[in-house]
C-alpha cells in the first residue's frame, strides 16, 4: 500500500480503545483510509489489453495504481520499468509469481492473460494474499469458476471480473430503463457483437484448449451480459445453433453463433456472436416504447437512443471507473457490482449454449 498522508498517520495513532469508545469513529476511519491512499495492482500479461487499454487506465486513477508487472517476456520488462516507474522489485515472471505474497506493494493481481490461464492465476494470486481482478470470460468452464471463487473465499480476497460496461453511463442506461421498467415489461432483446477476424491464424484466441471457445466465449459473453442487466432476469433456458463460413480458420472454436434465451418475465433476447461479422448492438422493446444502444460494447463511442429521442452522457475512461470502484470496494470493505459469481453465471450460459449447439434441442440454464 502507499501514498499515505499525515490524517492517516493520526489516525493509526489513535489507541483503539478511544476509537471504540466513540461512535462512528470505524467509519471515519474507514473513510480517511478510502480518501487517503491508493491501493498497488499488478498486472500479469502485459498483451494487448495491458498494453493499450489497462496501463493507460491505471494513470487515470485515484484509487489504484500500476504498482507492478507479471510477464514472461524479459524484453517487457525494462519498457514497462521506464514507462511506468515500475521498481524491480514490483516486477515477476510466472515461475517466481507466488512469491508477490511479500511484497506489500501490491494490493491487488489484474489477471489478463489467456482465458484457460485464468484460473490459476487468480488461485495463486488469492493464496498470496491479493484481491484479484479477473478478465472476461472468466474461465473455460463453470468448475473453474467455482474453484476461483472457492480460493478467493478461503484466502479472504475479493474477487471481481472486468465487466467495465457495468460503469459506462450508457450501459448503465440501459440497466436502469429495462430494470425499472421505465418503458413496461420487456417483450424482446436483440443484440450482436462481433468483428471481422484479420489477425494471427494461430493465435490463442482460435486454439480451444486456450480459450475455450470462439466469438461465443470473447464476444457472447457481452450479449449474454447485455440481456441479463437490460432485464435485470436471468435466462431461465437457451436454444442455439452454429453458423460456420470458413473452417479452416475457426477449426477448433465456434465462428458465429445464433441462440435466443427465454427470461421469466416474458422476455425473449435474440442474440449473436461472431468472429466472422462486425456488429455491436443492444436493443430493447418493451410494452410502452424501446431503448437502444446502437454502439454498446465498444471503449468509447456510445450512441444510445430510446423512444423519446437519443441518450446523452458523457464517454467514461471505463477501465479507469471500473478499477476505481474496486479498489474503493476493497478500502470501504463492500461488495463489488461485478462480482465471481456474475462470471460464473455467464458461462453457466455459455456451457447451456454449447450444450443446444450440440443437441439441437433448447436448454436448461
Ligand atoms: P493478448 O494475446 O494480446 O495478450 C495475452 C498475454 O498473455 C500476452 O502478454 C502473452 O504473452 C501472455 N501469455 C502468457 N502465456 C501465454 C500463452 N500460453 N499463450 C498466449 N499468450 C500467453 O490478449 P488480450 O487481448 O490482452 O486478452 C487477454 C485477456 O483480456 C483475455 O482474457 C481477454 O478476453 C481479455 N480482454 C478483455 C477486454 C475487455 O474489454 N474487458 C478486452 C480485451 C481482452
């Protein structure tokens, strides 16, 4: 931990026998330590996502900052120092990993690496005694999600996916006009997201045993999201089937998927994933009128309209609120808004998913 500031210090000198004995002092305490200092995170996977979007977040912001690196690439490791102020002593590779557990520096472990690494990762993490942030989707499986929220349980850590859309204004729209039911009853979701795959044919995102699955499990899981927090319901049962153009390209993982999922209010959400196709589009109809986010999961860019006209906020940092909030959650010791279960919860789906994909009938979730 660091940036400590002399209210803290004070603080810390207050016996606790006087803070006991006056009333709200925890939470004054617990406030000056939230305002006061700025929890350490270490990223593990210094890829794209690190590179271009995580790192330049963490410069943003006020609760948390870039304290450390976990990378097998040495060459990395002298770049980030320079760029970031990163001491060497903040700095690991994946042999000596566990041994972050001393080093007071670092609060919290980013895990962004590969999907089917996840899981370790953020088992290790939690044994060494760090809140954890773990990328979407969670893991390749719903028994690794279980065994990730097991460890973060027995070791004490928080343990919080990077589902930045539940802090992006127009996202949060959403949320609130469908979970209020400000326009009635949801009668339909539709949405898709997808582009067009241009990169690496070996890369880990087209290999299974990396990532699990295709566009369903990078680009899906968003969709899934999407129908879940627009109705604020989850999806009692899923039907699905797989469309492939090129399998040369997606031999081992799905291409493009097309499933509907049926919700207990009534709502029936259209869906698709696709590494072949470029959309990115939530949509809701409901009894009085719909609400629309024509550019929903993107970093930036939102547009949002509803019957009523189009949606007005401002484009958030959203790496940047989301990381934020976590660390705020871990000072003020309350519970994250995107928490292992939600993970978890969403590739419960994309395994009932994958199950219709094969059996051709619809699925229990
Ligand atoms: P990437 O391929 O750019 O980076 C992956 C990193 O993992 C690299 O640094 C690579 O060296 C490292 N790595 C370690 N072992 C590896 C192995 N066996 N094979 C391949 N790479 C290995 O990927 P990325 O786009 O940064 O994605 C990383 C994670 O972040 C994924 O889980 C992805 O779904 C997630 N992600 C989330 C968002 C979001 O908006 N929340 C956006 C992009 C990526």
């Amino acid at each position: 931990m660091s940036n400590f500031y002399p209210r803290r210090k004070f603080i810390r000198n207050v016996s606790l026998g006087t803070l006991a004995l006056v009333p709200g002092i925890s939470a004054i305490a617990a406030y000056a330590k939230s305002k006061d200092k700025k929890l350490g995170v270490a990223l593990v996977g210094l890829g794209n996502y690190s590179t271009h979007q995580l790192a330049p977040a963490l410069q943003q912001c006020e609760h948390c900052y870039l304290a450390g690196i976990v990378t097998g690439t040495p060459a990395k490791e002298k770049i980030w120092a320079e760029k970031y102020s990163i001491p060497q002593k903040n700095i690991y590779n994946y042999q000596n990993f566990d041994s972050i557990a001393d080093n007071k520096d670092i609060d919290i472990v980013y895990v962004v690496l590969p999907v089917a690494m996840h899981k370790e990762y953020t088992i290790r993490a939690a044994r060494a005694g760090k809140h954890v942030i773990c990328e979407k989707p969670m893991a390749v499986s719903v028994a690794d999600c279980r065994e990730m929220i097991d460890a973060c349980k027995k070791a004490n850590k928080m343990l919080s996916i990077g589902y930045r859309l539940h802090f992006e204004p127009f996202n949060m729209e959403m949320m609130r006009l469908g979970q209020k039911r400000v326009f009635g009853n949801i009668i339909k979701i539709n949405s898709s997201n997808g582009f067009i795959w241009g990169g690496d044919p070996n890369a880990w995102r087209l290999k299974k045993a990396l990532a699990g699955g295709g566009g369903l499990m990078d680009m899906g899981v968003y969709v899934i999201q999407g129908a879940r927090y627009t109705t604020g319901e989850e999806p009692l049962s899923v039907s699905a089937r797989e469309i492939k153009t090129n399998p040369n390209l997606f031999k081992e993982v799905d291409e493009t998927v097309v499933w509907e999922m049926k919700f207990p209010g009534g709502a029936i959400a259209n869906c698709r994933s696709s590494y072949n196709e470029n959309a990115n589009f939530l949509r809701a109809e409901a009894q009085k009128g719909w609400f629309e986010l024509s550019e929903a999961y993107r970093y930036g860019g939102m547009v949002g309209a509803t019957t009523n006209g189009s949606m007005s906020f401002s484009n958030i940092n959203q790496q940047a609120a989301q990381m934020d909030d976590f660390a705020q959650c871990i000072m003020q010791n309350k519970p994250t808004r995107v928490p292992g279960e939600m993970g978890l919860q969403d590739i419960r789906i994309v395994e009932a998913i994958y199950r219709s994909i094969v059996s051709g009938k619809e699925e229990r979730v």
